[in-house]
C-alpha cells in the first residue's frame, strides 16, 4: 500500500468490559482506511447507524472521537493518564482516562484503558479494532 492511499476494508471492533468481562461487538462491516506516514485513521458508522465513529492512531497515542447523540473525545497514551470530555444534552463532562495498554500494528489495534472520575476507576474497556484487507 502506498503511503496516502485511501481504501476500504474491513473492520471489526470488540469492546469487552475489564471489570464484569461483558463483551460488546460495536461494529462489523466496511471503513474508510487511511494510512499518511505512521498515522491511520480509520472511519464508520456504530450500528446504531447515528453515530460516526473516528479514530486516528499514531506510534505513540490514538485519538477517539465519536459524534452521535453524544458527543466524545478521547486521547489515550500507553501507560498515561490523559483528560477526555463528552458532550450530552446536560453539557460536558471531563474524564480522566488511564491508558493500561496501547498497542498498534498493522492490522490490529488493541486499547486496554480505565475511565477515572475525581482519581477513582469508575469503568475500564479493553477496545480492538481488528482490520481485515478487502476480500472483493
């Protein structure tokens, strides 16, 4: 793949939750692939088809930004703590959010990470993205 190159391909996210292990499949189907240098960003559409999902992952962080009836933005670093807001209907709120893990290959981007509200763990999710090249 050239570096720039815009594709389609096929994704699949699982999100499972580290503290009762509900797993969650958020999505299964087609994205828009992009690959600039170390960056990927990747783009769809949750199931619930209102909410655009974004991700971009660097080496070193992967930014979430999720625009529906609720609005999030989230930035996760390996082994930080980092600040996150969402935005709903009663405002936004600010989260803090610490990075358990963060590991970004090829085809694969793996997030294990906790979310903190006033420096107690209130969830934690371990996220995949697991990307598949387009059989067609």
């Amino acid at each position: 793949m050239i570096s720039g190159d815009n594709m389609k391909k096929h994704l699949i996210v699982k999100q499972k939750d580290r503290y009762t292990d509900e797993k969650n499949l958020m999505f299964d189907g087609y994205v828009d692939f992009m690959k600039k240098g170390s960056l990927i960003s990747i783009e769809y559409v949750e199931k619930d088809q209102t909410t655009t999902v974004k991700v971009k992952a660097d080496d070193d962080e992967l930014q979430l930004e999720r625009k529906g009836e609720i609005q999030t933005q989230l930035l996760f670093r390996h082994k930080e703590t980092t600040i996150g807001s969402v935005l709903s209907e009663f405002g936004t709120i600010e989260l803090g959010i610490y990075t358990h893990k963060y590991i970004r290959k090829d085809n694969i981007i793996a997030l294990e990470y906790d979310i903190l509200s006033e420096g107690e763990v209130t969830d934690g999710y371990r996220i995949l993205w697991i990307l598949k090249e387009d059989q067609a």
